[in-house]
C-alpha cells in the first residue's frame, strides 16, 4: 500500500529536517555499503569449506577439525547476516499487511 500525497509530504518534511538538521549523520546514512553477492558467495564458500576440513579431519586431527568448525560457523553467521540484509532491502510489503485509515484494522477486519 502506497503513502497517500499527505503522508509523502510529511515524510519529504521529516527527510529535509533530517538532512538540514544533521548533514554528517544523513551522509554517513546515505552511505552505508549494502550486502553484495560477492559477500554471500564468499559466505557460502566458507561454510562449504569449513564443513569439508571438519569431515576431512574429525577423526585424525582434532585441533583443524576445530579450527575448520569455526570457519564454518563464523561463515554461516555471515551468510544468514548477509542474506537477512539482501532480503530486506528486496522483499516488498505483504498485499496482506494493507491497514485502513480506521483505527489500523485490516480491511478484512472490518464489519
């Protein structure tokens, strides 16, 4: 559900006051790096890494194998931050989620 013209004044209102009031913070806002997929693959090719150097040396070589399972868990972690990030910045709002102008019940809510 799109912002009514209303709504995208105020919003164009608070963004002038935001850059106005405070233009280093807004440029560093502005700036931040977004997730690449450079950085999942490189995610995912950790954690397949990880898991072949645990399975390659749990049995003679405990201490790489340990070393392997931190690869593995650091690059998951990092996948799924990555990931979550990506998925954010794509996923557009829910058809479902559309609220009404009255008292922010759904449209189906209503009776």
């Amino acid at each position: 559900m799109g912002l009514n013209d209303n709504e995208e004044k105020i919003l164009a209102e608070i963004e002038r006051q935001f850059y106005d009031e405070d233009p280093e913070l807004a440029r560093a806002v502005k700036n931040i790096e977004k997730p690449s997929r450079v950085d999942v693959r490189l995610a995912l090719l950790g954690v397949v890494a990880g898991l072949a150097v645990v399975i390659g040396f749990f049995a003679t070589n405990t201490i790489v194998a340990l070393l392997g399972f931190a690869l593995l868990v650091g690059s998951a972690t990092a996948l799924v931050t990555g990931l979550r990030a990506r998925g954010s910045q794509m996923t557009p709002p829910d058809a479902n989620d559309e609220q009404s102008d009255s008292g922010g019940r759904s449209s189906h809510e209503r009776d």
